[in-house]
C-alpha cells in the first residue's frame, strides 16, 4: 500500500509552525545578557595573601603626612585614566574597592584603582608594577578591617579623613607598639579625595602584619559547609561570579538560595526564574561591595537591602528540613543563602523596579538588565495583554493555549522527518516491515518531540512558582511516557527488522530469544525511565539504584520460582544447549523439543504427549542432547552357533568389517568386529560401530541395511544364528576318564603342548601380535588387492 504525500500547510498551519521555531529558539534567547562581572570571584580567594603576586618593596617611599595634596593633576597619570568618583571619603573608598574586586577578570579596570591613590611620592625603574601592588595590598587591608560604607560620610569639610587606624604590635616587646592611619586626603577644593602618600607608604608593613595574623588565626575546620558559600560575603561573591559569567551559571547561583518550602522537581525552572529577578533587583539598588558586607556578623542574618516592598537578605541555615537524599540543592547547616524571605518579596521588588534603569555604575561600564525569555516578551506586549487574571497575565494564558496546537504540529513534522530516512533504510535493506509499525514508530518520535516543546515552553513563560510546581512534573510525566513508547515501537522495528533479515537468524531458537531481548530491552528502556523522572524530581541516580536494590531483594525472596524460571530462560537461550527438534532427555523425559518459552519449555515424548519442563529445572538438571549427536552408536552381540568353525568365524567377522566399510552412512575411522565370548548357547561376536546420520529416522534405515546385509553373509558363508537350547546328557554313574594319550598322567603340561602346537599351527608361531589398525579411508579391504 502506497502512503499519500502530505498536502501543502495552509497559513494557519505556518503561524503554528513560526510558533514552534520560537518554542524550539526559547533555552537560547533566555541566556541572560550581562558584561563580565565586576567580582570575579569569591572575596575570599580574591583577598587573600597567598593569591596576591606582588613585586619587592624597594620603591615605597614615605610622604609628607601634614601637608594635603595641592593639585591632583600631581599624581602620576590621572589625567590619563578613566574618571572615577571621587566626590566624596565614601566614594572614592567605593569605586577603589570595586575597582580592585573586578580586576580579576578584567585587569583594566586597575587604573580605576590607582587614580584613587596619591602616588606622586613614588619613584623608580619599576613604579607601575609597584603602584599596582600597593593597591591591590590595600585593598587587602581595607577588607581585613572591616569596611562599612554607611559608616563613611559622603560630605566632609575637612581637607583629612581617618578611616581606620590599625596597631601593630612589636613581636619581641608587647608594650611597644605602632599605630598606623589610612588616611584620605582632598584636593585643594574638597572636589576629589585621594588615599593619603602616607598612607601608601605605610600599606607593605601593614600588610605584612595582617597577612601573619590570618595566617595565625585561620583554622582547617572540618566543616561540611562549602566555602563558596561559609559567610555572607562568600555567598554574595559566589553568587554575582556566577550571575555575571557568561553564559551565567545557574546551578552555582540557585545553590546560593534556600529552597525550604519549593518542591525539588521544579526548583531548576523556579530557581531559574528568582536568580535572574534577583540579579536584577540587585544591580538596580546599589553597586555591591564585596568588602562592606561582613564576614562573620553579630546575628545569623545580615539584611543587604530593605524597604516597604521587600527585602534582601543573607541568613544562616538553621534547620535543612527534609529534602531528598544526595539533592544537588539540598542546603548545609550553617552555610549562608539569599533567605526565604527575600525569595517570597522579589517578585515584588522586580515589578516595582521593572521601569527604572540599572546604577549609574553599571550604565557607565555598559551593563544591561538580566533579563530571560519570558522577561523580555513581556515587555514587549501591550499593557491590554499584561494584565493578570488568576495569577497569569494575559499574553501568558495565550500563550499556554497555543502550546497545545503547537505540540501537535511538531508532532506531525518531525514525524514526517522521521519517516524519510526511516523507509529508505527499510528498502535499502530490503526488509518488509509492517506500515503499521513503521507509522507507529514515527509517530512515537514525533510525541516525545512535541512533550519536549511544552516543558521547554512551560519554562520559557516566566510563570509563577506555584504554575511552575504544577505544571512542570506534568510536562515531565508526559514525556516519560512518550519515551517510554518510542522506545517500545523502535523495539518492534528492530526486532522486525531482525526476524525479517535471514542473514541474521542463525538458528531456529533465535526466533524465541528476538522476542526475550525485546522484552528486556524494554524493561530497559522503562527503568531508565524511571530513574530520570526521579532524578528531575530531586533525587539522585546513586539513592534510587540504592532503593531498587533494596526492593529488588524483597521481590527476590517473594518471587524466586519466577525469578529461577526467567533466568533459567535466558541460560537456556543464551548458553543453547539445544535448539527446536532436537531429541533430548531431561530426568525421565524424552522427546522432541517443541517450544522454548520465557518461564518453560514444552518437549514432545515419543508418545505424542507434551512434557512442559521449567527452565529453571534445564539449569539444574543434566541435558542429554540426542539431536547433538554427530555418530548414532551400534552395539549388539552376533550369537552364532556353538559348531561354527574357527575359519568360519575368522571369515564371518572379516565380511562384517567389509560390508562396514561399504556402507556409505557407517563410520569408518572406529568399528569393531570380534569373537567376544563363549555365551550359553552360542558363541558371540561384538559388532561395535557408529552410524554418521542427520536424525532417527535414517538411523533406523541404515541399521536395517547393515543388519540385512549381515544377514545375508552369515547365508552365503554358512555360518548359523544361535538360539537358546540346552543339551541334556543322563549319566548313567560310570567314571570319567581323562582322554589322555597312553601312559601320561601329567594333564597339565598336555594342556600347554596342545596349546602350543595350535597357535604355532594358526599364526606361524608369532605370539607377540600388533595393536589392531583400521584403515581411514572409506574403502573396502578388496580395492587394495
């Protein structure tokens, strides 16, 4: 039967189809847009002493402390460098520390930092390399002792402000000890604040003193808590790298939020959604310090920002409640994350900062909004499509709407995608497989395909965490069940496939052992299933293969006569210790194997009864394989009788291995014909031989060849079948005389004479006579003559 080609698409047809191009487009117009982050890394790796390479100290030079700095045109390069703010102590400690945390990714942005810093007393061959060091040394005091900027004063009418004061201790005398001053100092009218020459001066020693406290008072604790995670400073450097990364981690930044209360099948998505509005609402307040939030704060919770709408706020974890076993984000006790609370406020936050513009900082280095795929579509629809009807704007409950036709137009198309290359392997094989199977495989396809398009679209309509926790685990189930039937309907086709390749099916038995690695194949296909739904639901592959262990072992116990007889199978099928029509014999039956099944296999006795045999019995049980025979064995007794002549036994035997040799189906390598034993009434022949046949039924006819033909020899050559007599001899009391030649009376040594003169007479007196021989070959005795 010849398919129809599909008709043209209509239009409506080609709109469902743009949607479907947008659906499949989605995971790549939500990557976020932002500029490299201006905190590469964590504050901890990018502060501490062992990270910093620093040049010697030979160039510093100490400055006039009391006198302020006249002219700011002084320091070296400034009217070079890129403007700053440096308004006010605030500002210029600000944009200093900003400048130097985001170097690490962009080394640039150093000169940001050393326009902050009065270097106009340094001198030597190697000042730039020494101007850098000393900034990045301060910024490395300037953390250890602690920044808070609301502390700082953003207008000061006078020419010095102190910032902090640091006591170095002599490590030989306790009394003695120094106290240096980070001092900023104002140019002439207070427009511009610069870091003190005296205070750059003094930042090798103070950073010699601080970087052997931290080494004397850090601690290896053995603590399960992630160091990207340990403070709130770590929490909010790891999340910003990872935000500001291109393209942005994700998974590093949705760790850095406690999921107390979301359901772990659709955290990714939610999650997802909350780090980008949280990235958003972040870069809109204020530019983040990394040095101003603390790293070990009075309470177990430190509030960033907060106001009437909502807030943003580190806690410690307290409590980790109970989440699935191994979940990647299952929080630690005692780590730090955005909290609870500020999840449930940042929507808030997002919508009442959606029109404002992102800090002037930000703006001035490039930056734009964080936004996803969602984010964007709806800002650009009409205010008439974003208004909200039962938790969803408009544009989104269409847009639910449409997935539907659209799942349906992928299905068909990939479908059809599918099914091109698909028939023209079948035909460039030559196999002939059903339509039906082949349209069903397709199909199947083109489902999963369509299933994969709502949960990628689902994801894509920036829903509400409570959509999303609906929605998700649907999409999920349906494409679980989808793959599950691809994957049985490509099953069919390969075993179709092999079934309908001759070339392929060696043995009779390989049309049951296709149906059993079906089915396995799909229980398979199932488990793995199984295990991925489980795994997008939150629970890691390790815990689930720990659980089926488990359970398996109680099926096990429940079930073993079923489990025996289905492994039992798969030895039969597999190890093949024998194949349909062979004879066989397993305990007490006998017969004809028939059918071999996935729990029994059925075997025809010689009585036309069927015994059904439980594969588990084939693999405890002795097989005997009559039908593996290569040679069927003859082994009878040719009685003759008792007045058969020597020579005439000589002849009889000597015509047996003759006509063995003659026959075309005996085996001609090993046969035996000889004078075996004196029995009762007769005196019997040995015929030992083997028959080379293919089954019993030529067995049966060549044995009566070979025996009629026996038959007629012992005719033509005289020789007469024994049957069983007994001779009856009446004595009637006379005495029995030895008959023994006149005057012998040692009996004996007449026996050895006698015997002597036979054999001498018979073999010519050689007694020692050679091993017996038989020829190879396939011919009589009568051709070598």
């Amino acid at each position: 039967m010849s398919e129809k080609s599909p008709s043209p698409l209509p239009f409506s047809r080609l709109v469902l189809a743009a949607w479907i191009a947008l659906a499949l487009c989605a995971p790549l117009l939500a990557q976020t847009e932002k500029l490299p982050a201006t905190e590469a890394e964590p504050h901890e790796a990018a502060t501490s002493p062992e990270n910093v390479a620093l040049p010697a100290e030979d160039g510093a030079k100490p400055g006039d402390a009391s006198e302020p700095v006249k002219d700011a045109s002084k320091t070296p390069d400034v009217a070079a460098k890129p403007k700053v703010d440096r308004h006010s102590p605030r500002a210029t400690i600000q944009s200093f520390m900003v400048a130097v945390q985001g170097s690490g990714d962009r080394p640039e942005l150093m000169a940001d930092a050393v326009v902050c810093l009065d270097t106009s007393k340094i001198e030597g061959d190697d000042r730039d390399q020494w101007v850098l060091s000393l900034a990045r040394r301060l910024h490395f005091v300037i953390d250890k002792l602690g920044l808070q900027l609301e502390d700082i004063p953003e207008e000061y009418d006078q020419p010095f402000y102190v910032f902090k004061t640091i006591t170095i201790n002599d490590a030989d005398d306790a009394d003695d000890a120094d106290e240096y001053d980070i001092v900023l100092r104002a140019d002439a009218d207070l427009s511009e604040w610069f870091f003190s020459a005296d205070t750059i001066a003094l930042v090798p020693a103070m950073y010699e003193y601080l970087s052997k406290t931290v080494e004397e008072t850090s601690t290896s604790k053995d603590s399960d808590v992630p160091v990207a995670r340990r403070t709130p400073r770590a929490t909010m450097g790891t999340f910003k790298t990872a935000m500001d990364s291109k393209p942005p981690d994700f998974a590093t930044a949705i760790a850095c939020l406690d999921p107390s209360g979301s359901d772990p099948g659709s955290w990714d998505a939610v999650g997802k959604n909350l780090v980008v509005r949280l990235k958003n609402v972040i870069d809109k307040k204020r530019l983040v310090v990394l040095a101003d939030i603390p790293e070990a704060p009075a309470e177990n919770e430190y509030v960033w920002f907060a106001d009437e709408t909502g807030s943003i706020v580190l806690h410690k974890i307290a409590e980790t409640g109970s989440y699935p076993k191994d979940w990647a984000y299952a929080p630690t006790l005692g780590e730090w994350r955005f909290s609870s609370k500020t999840l449930q406020t940042i929507d808030a936050l997002y919508k009442s900062l959606e029109n404002e513009s992102l800090i002037k900082e930000l703006r001035d280095a490039g930056k734009e909004e964080a936004l996803t795929f969602g984010m964007r579509v709806a800002r650009a629809m009409p205010p008439w499509l974003r208004g909200e009807f039962s938790g969803l704007q408009g544009w989104q409950w269409v847009a639910l709407l449409a997935l539907g036709p659209i799942g349906w137009l992928v299905k068909r198309i990939v479908s059809i995608l599918v099914g091109w290359p698909l028939n023209a392997w079948l035909r460039r094989n030559r196999i002939d497989l059903e339509l039906k199977q082949r349209r069903s495989a397709t199909h199947s396809i083109g489902a999963v395909a369509a299933v994969l398009g709502w949960h990628i679209g689902v994801q894509q309509l920036d829903l509400p965490p409570v959509w999303l926790k609906a929605l998700i685990p649907i999409t999920q189930f349906a494409f679980a069940m989808a793959t599950v039937w691809a994957g049985y309907r490509l099953v069919d086709v390969i075993g179709g496939y092999i079934t309908a390749n001759k070339d392929i099916r060696l043995t009779e038995i390989d049309e049951v052992l296709v149906p059993l690695l079906s089915k396995i194949l799909r229980i398979f296909i199932v488990v793995l299933v199984i295990l991925f739904v489980l795994n997008w639901a939150g629970y890691t592959t390790t815990t689930v293969l720990g659980a089926l262990g488990v359970g398996g072992v109680a099926i096990a116990f429940a079930s073993q006569d079923t489990l025996g007889n289905f492994f039992g199978s798969i030895t039969v099928l597999f190890d093949r210790p024998f194949n349909i029509g062979d004879w066989i014999v397993v305990g007490k039956v006998e017969g004809t194997v028939e059918r071999v099944g996935f729990r029994s296999t059925r075997v025809r006795t010689f009585y036309n009864s069927v015994v059904t045999i439980p594969n588990s019995s084939m693999v405890n049980s002795s097989v005997d394989n009559y039908g593996a025979r290569k040679y069927r064995r003859i082994r009878t007794m040719l009685s003759v009788a008792y007045g058969t002549p020597p020579d005439a036994i000589d002849a009889f035997c000597e015509g047996v291995r003759e006509l063995i040799r003659l026959h075309p189906y005996m085996r001609k390598d090993y046969y035996h014909v000889y004078f075996n034993q004196f029995a009762a009434s007769s005196l019997d022949i040995l015929l030992y031989a083997f028959l080379e046949v293919p089954d019993w039924g030529t067995e049966l006819r060549e044995r009566h060849r070979l025996f009629n033909d026996i038959h007629r020899l012992a005719n033509r050559l005289g020789v007469e079948f024994a049957f069983p007599t007994q001779t009856l001899h009446l004595m009637r009391g006379e005495k029995v005389v030895a008959n023994l030649p006149p005057g012998v009376t040692d009996g004996e040594q007449v026996g050895i004479e006698a015997a002597a003169q036979i054999f001498e007479g018979v073999y010519d007196g050689d007694a020692f006579l050679d091993p017996v021989e038989i020829d190879q070959k396939p011919r009589s005795r009568k051709d070598k003559a």
